[in-house]
C-alpha cells in the first residue's frame, strides 16, 4: 500500500521507532516477525554508555520472553516437596525490585488475577560467603566466628488452601507480568510528580512484548484494560510506549481502548509483515492500522470470530472484534459510515435495511464503548449471542474473502 513504511532490517524499524514523536505504538505482528528481536535492538540501541563509562544508562524498561526466563524453579527433585521459584537479585530486574520493595503491591496485582486463591510470599535466600578460594568467609565477633551469609537470590513461594504449590505455567506468566506492571505504576507515579527526585529520570520507553501468551479470554481482556490505564495515568510525563503482540483479541481491546482513552493521545496502530522475496532479501512492513484495508491482522480477527460462533462461546469483546471488521470492510469498499455494511445482513429472516438499522448499531456501541470494564458481567443473553452469531453467518456469505489473501497472511 502507498501508506507502508518498508524496512531492510529490524535495526531500521526501531531507528524508526525512536525517531517517531508518537506516544504509543501498537503493533499487530504475525509469528517468526521478530519482535522479540526488536525489542532486543531497541533496548541495545538506548541503553548505551554514556562518556565512555563502563556503566549503561538505562533508557528502557522492557517486558519480553526474556523478563519471564530471569524467573527459574527450584524443584527439588529429591523429595518433591519444596517448590519455589526464584530470581538472581543481581540483575537490572532483580535489583529494580529490591531497590523498590513493592512486593506487597505485587502480591496485591498478582491476586487481581487469581481472585486471592494463591498467595505469594517473597523470601530472601542465604548462603555461607566464599573468597577467591572458594574457602568459607568468617566474621569474628568477640570470641565467635560467625559464618558470613550473602543473599543473591529471592525465593517465591506459593500456598494454594494453606499448602505450597507449583503454580502453572500460565499463573507463573501472570505473576511475572504483575511484577512489570507494580514497577512500571511506580515509575510512571514517580516521573509524573515534578517534586519528586526519581531514581528513574532516565528512562524514557517502555516496550512490552506479548505479555498475555498462553491466557485465557478473561485473563487477556483484563490485562489489556489495566495496561490501557497504566500508560493513560503518564500523560504528564515524557515515557513513550511500544507495544507488540500477535494475538489479535488482545491488539483489539487495547486499540478499542486506547482509541477512547482521552488521556492517551498521539498514538500509532501498525500492523508488522516480514517478507521474503525470490531473491532471498528480506523486508520489514509496517501498514498503519487506520488506513489500511482487511487484510492480515483483520483476517486473524475474522478467524477469531468465526471459532467463537462454530463453538457458540460468543461474548461482549466479540461484538468489539465484530465491529473492528465492519469498519475496515466499509473502509476498504469506500462507505462513509461501517453501519452501511450491516445493510442487506439477515438476522432470523429478518433483513437489515435503513428502517431497523438503528437497533442493531446500539447494540455494538453498547458492547464497544462501555469500555470493557464492566467485566464481573460480562455474560451475554442467549438472544446477544444468537444475533451476533446470526450477523457473523450473514457477513461471511455477502462479504467473500480473497482465500488465497487469507492463506498468505494465515
């Protein structure tokens, strides 16, 4: 498309990234893009020492693949008993979170999630000081010889009913994500208070890359409504945020989110390609969302729905997706309005025409603009489902997509 920014390498993406005066980016990328990679890049690229000095200045925080590996379980494979997982205190990670001690406010986020069943309890694990030798270090106190003990690490135990457990892989997802956010609350709360000497002056981007993977729908929606207030309480702060994903129902409500969110402004919707030529070069594209017709990230919404109606588990955020596609279709066949795509759908029957138009529109904007946050009740009557079950069927048999586009793009 005339609108596409085209890359050689990811190194050219991020320069992009940095150069760009856009408060938040959100970017769709398909699997095997190279997000993970970008973000490395960018971290790489802003992170540099400064004079000549041997130690980095810290101009990002970042959540990736590799924010959840400085987390490891001790298994104790002996007994299968005592479970605990743990992380080197030594490590920016590590360090920013002792530096700051909000574990109370993790335990807090954590439970948010898991609805107070499991309980995180933070320890500090010693161990007998060595020298160079690797001979056992003494201190003399009077006439003792007291051992010294160093603390590298943090343990994390979980009681589930009042017994420790290994929490699951998805649990251990979210309870690594509750850490990012507790930080990134405080940096924000911090950097937006003129008074305050932050130890966090420094830093001016904030890259998150797929923190909901392996969730549930609950999980992700909730995820992306608390990530969408986050990043709104810094609007009186100079942080520039980039998010990447490649799971559509979480780039959705985040969109629809952000794109209501008053505080949130100058902001960027990308959809990101990498694309093989014969020749073997590769190019990164990134299209802007909000220009660009129903193609790659629309069709993995299309196929979100269409796995929600064959399975009958249809919910509020589907009317959200539902109406994401209806404006890129009216996009793309040049309507002014999305409504004008329901005209000519049947639903029991019954076909939509100007005259009943209005009903079913209320009922999108109803379920998009209420922000998402009423999500204790998010249970839709049998009649919701059935009617958007209904405008989904009659959608895909007016409005045929290109197989070959959707099997690219797939």
């Amino acid at each position: 498309m005339a609108d596409d920014k085209i890359f050689n390498t990811l190194e050219d993406v991020a320069d992009e990234l940095i150069s760009s005066t856009k408060k938040v980016h959100l970017i769709y990328a398909f699997n095997a893009t190279g997000k993970t990679r970008l973000s490395t890049i960018l971290k790489d690229k802003l992170n540099v020492s400064e004079n000549d000095e041997e130690s980095e200045i810290k101009k990002i925080l970042y959540f990736n693949a590799f924010t959840e590996d400085l987390f490891t379980w001790e298994n104790d494979l002996e007994n299968d008993v005592d479970r605990y997982l743990k992380y080197d205190k030594r490590t920016f990670f590590g360090k920013l979170l002792e530096d700051q001690q909000q574990f109370e406010q993790v335990i807090i986020n954590f439970q948010k999630y898991v609805h107070n069943l499991t309980v995180p309890s933070f320890g500090d694990i010693e161990s007998q000081a060595i020298d160079s030798s690797g001979l056992p270090i003494f201190d003399k106190i009077g006439d003792q010889r007291i051992p010294r003990l160093l603390s590298n690490f943090k343990e994390i135990r979980f009681t589930l009913d009042g017994n420790t457990v290994k929490i699951s892989r998805g649990e251990e997802r979210i309870f690594v994500w509750s850490i990012f956010i507790t930080l990134l609350e405080l940096i924000i709360e911090e950097l937006s208070d003129s008074e305050i000497d932050s130890d966090f002056q420094n830093i001016k981007y904030i890259y998150i890359d797929d923190p909901i993977s392996s969730l549930d729908d609950n999980n992700i929606i909730d995820s992306a409504i608390f990530l969408k207030d986050v990043i709104a309480k810094s609007e009186n702060t100079d942080l520039k945020f980039i998010l990447s994903t490649h799971q559509p129902l979480f780039y959705n409500v985040l969109y629809n989110e952000i794109r209501f969110e008053k505080r949130i402004k100058r902001t960027c919707f990308y959809v990101m390609k990498k694309e093989i030529d014969n020749n073997g070069e590769v190019k990164y594209i990134l299209t802007d969302v909000e220009k660009d017709s129903p193609f790659g990230y629309h069709l993995k919404v299309r196929e979100e729905l269409r796995r929600a109606v064959d399975s009958g588990r249809v919910e509020k955020f589907h009317y959200a997706l539902f109406r994401n596609l209806l404006e890129k279709t009216a996009t793309f066949l040049g309507y002014g309005r999305w409504e004008e795509v329901l005209l000519g759908l049947e639903v029991v029957g019954e076909e939509i025409t100007k005259e009943n138009l209005e009903p079913y529109a209320q009922r999108f904007d109803l379920f998009t603009h209420n922000r998402q946050s009423d999500l204790e009740y998010r249970e839709l009557q049998e009649r919701e489902k059935n009617t958007l079950i209904e405008l989904f069927n009659s959608f895909e048999k007016k409005y045929k997509f290109n197989p070959k586009e959707e099997n690219e793009n797939g």
